[in-house]
C-alpha cells in the first residue's frame, strides 16, 4: 500500500471519526419524557466526518488529489510561524481571560489575536469588532436561549 500523505490523512480522519462514533455510542440515553436526546447532532457530526474521510480517500484512490509536497511552486506562505503565534495567543487568551475577566474582554483580545494572526492590521477595530460580536454572543446566548455563558464582564453584567 502506498502511503501518500493524502491517504494518510484521510486514513486519519476515518480513525478519528470511528473513535468518535464509538464516543457518541456511550453518550447515556436520556430519559423517556426528553424531546430531544444527545445522540443527534453528535451522531450527525460523526457521520458527515466519515463521510468526508471516505470522499477524501476515494479521491486519493482515483488520484484525484493534489499533492502540493511534490509540486516545485508550492511552499508555505511566508511568516507562517508568526501567524500561527498570533492564533495561538488569540486562543490562550481567551483560555486565560474568561475566569478574569468574563466573555467581553477575553473574546475581544481573542478576536483581535486570531485576526492578526490572518494579517489584520487595524488592531483597534478588530478590538471593538470583537466586543460588538462578543456580546452579541452573549446575549443571543443569554437572552434568547437561556444558556448562561458566564459574566459578560466580570462583576459589571452577569
């Protein structure tokens, strides 16, 4: 068997969707008098995940896939490793500001970091974008669905 790096991942991708269709298999059964169980969209995520792991390794069977890492053109964009600190920062704090100072703030700084991180650079609107889609998070979250995503700012909105 030849293993090609597109049928790696698409070898891949099928394992990890059976682990987690076996996952969602021990999502215990919700009681009788439940509308809605937590088998569904777990179970619907799963299944178009091994379908997109099966297109992906018919594809790679019939060579229909683009192998970059043989084509002399192609090469990673240049600053790649700077983007991809810029995401990760984006995502730390988001991790790290939530508990200190609620959803507001830690999703702004996380939206202003990943945009960066897509060579974004108006950092101060991408800070009052964040806010703005932040708390329209938060409050389609909280308002409309009654699901409580924690303190919008911590000790102001809750």
């Amino acid at each position: 068997m030849n293993l090609r790096p597109t049928r790696i991942a698409g070898l891949i991708l099928l394992a990890l969707s059976l682990l987690a269709g076996w996952q969602v298999s021990l999502i215990p059964s919700p009681p009788v008098y439940a509308e809605v169980g937590p088998h569904l969209v777990p179970g619907v995520t799963v299944l178009m995940l091994g379908l997109l792991a099966l297109a992906y390794l018919f594809a790679d069977h019939r060579h229909q896939q683009a192998d970059a890492l043989n084509d002399p053109d192609e090469q990673p964009n240049k600053g790649a490793g700077k983007r991809l600190q810029w995401y990760g920062l984006g995502l730390v704090a988001l991790i790290v500001l939530i508990p200190v100072t609620g959803l507001g703030p830690a999703g702004a700084f996380a939206f202003a970091g990943i945009a960066k991180a897509f060579d974004s650079t108006k950092t101060w609107a991408d800070l009052v974008i964040g806010i703005i889609f932040t708390t329209l998070v938060w409050i389609v979250f909280a308002k409309g669905l009654g699901v409580q995503l924690g303190p919008l700012v911590r000790g102001l909105i809750s």
